[in-house]
C-alpha cells in the first residue's frame, strides 16, 4: 500500500481497518487526520490504535484490513528524515 502511495506521489488523510471475527461479524473503524501525509508509521500506527479495541475483546479474528482514503495527488511535503 505504502509502496503505491509513492509511486504515485499521494498522500492520504484518512486511514481505516476493518476487521472480521469467526462469526462473520464485521465492522470498521476509522481514524482522520489533521493534515495530510505519506509516512508509513502513521499508518501502522493508526492501524494499532483501531485495532486495540478489538484485541480486548479476546475473540477470534477471521480478516482485518486496512486501507487509506481522502487521497491527495502531487507534490508532498518532504519530511526532515527526507532532508
């Protein structure tokens, strides 16, 4: 995913997982951003704060996935580690 992001120099502001339990229960959560980016980490990162309030529960996990949205193409802002 991150990979796509920049081959074709988008960012994203909105990142989404969705996850499925044995019964086919599914449901979605979403987090948005203040600002967009392309970082890998505040993907990760996003991904395991939704996924935490599904981990408590102690049921078992079918599917997750996760996804990015509220794209933006062209430039992106360089980030210091880029310098």
């Amino acid at each position: 995913m991150h990979d796509q992001l920049k081959i074709n120099k988008a960012s994203f502001r909105t990142v989404t997982l969705k996850i499925r339990f044995s019964n086919f229960e599914t449901y979605t959560r979403a987090k948005s951003l203040s600002i967009n980016t392309d970082d890998e980490k505040t993907i990760t990162r996003n991904a395991n704060l939704l996924a935490e309030e599904f981990l408590r529960t102690g049921r078992k996990i079918r599917l997750g996935g996760v996804r990015v949205s509220n794209l933006k193409f062209g430039m992106v802002q360089k980030k210091l580690s880029d310098i």
